[in-house]
C-alpha cells in the first residue's frame, strides 16, 4: 500500500489482517492491542502504537522509515524494536527495566520518563 494506514482509536485486540507493507504512515494507537503480530513489515512513514496494553514489541516491523513512538504501554524491554529508524523513537511512560533489545540506528533515542 502506498499511502498511509490509520486503524487508531479503536478497540482493536489484534493488527491481524493489516497490510504488509506501508509506503506512508501506520498509526494503531489507542487501541486494546497486547501484540503487534500481524503489523505490517515495512514502514516508509511514521509508526504509532502508542496508548496500547503492549508488554512487547516482538512483531514490530524492522525497518520505519519515520519516527516511531511507543509511549503509554507496558513494555518492560525494547526486545523486538526496529533495527533502523528514521527519525525519533519514543518509548517513554512504560515500565522499562532494561534497554535490551534497543534499535541499531536512529538518528534520536528518547526515553524521559515521567518524574513524579
């Protein structure tokens, strides 16, 4: 698909069934997803998928070639991030314990946590 996919704010358990391959942006964000099974493989925009219930991002595409915001989970680890990001990967507001598994390249990492 060449232009861009927008399935967010919805009550989506599962991205199964989504197109393989994005040429523009990919949002699922505000959904009820545990998983990103199913999400596409390659991202030429943007990947939002923040405001889920993920505790993973194993399935998540390898390559996006925007930025890639993951805020507002439950991820304890970046296992399964992308291996290169085109811009900002954002992964603030989860419960992270460890930065195993965080990307290869992206030209800025965030991970500012909420201070109470």
């Amino acid at each position: 698909m060449s232009g861009f996919f927008n399935c967010g704010d919805n009550k989506l358990k599962s991205l199964l069934g989504c197109p393989k391959t994005i040429g523009g942006y990919f949002n699922c964000s505000h959904n009820k997803l545990k998983s990103l099974l199913g999400c596409p493989k390659t991202i030429g925009g943007y990947f939002n998928c923040n405001d889920n219930n993920l505790k993973s991002l194993l399935g998540c595409p390898k390559t996006i070639g925007g930025y890639f915001d993951c805020r507002y989970n439950n991820l304890t680890s970046l296992v399964g991030s992308p291996e290169t990001v085109g811009g900002d990967f954002s992964c603030s507001y989860n419960n992270l314990t460890s930065l195993d598994g965080a990307l290869k390249r992206s030209v800025v990492l965030s991970f500012v946590q909420k201070i109470s």
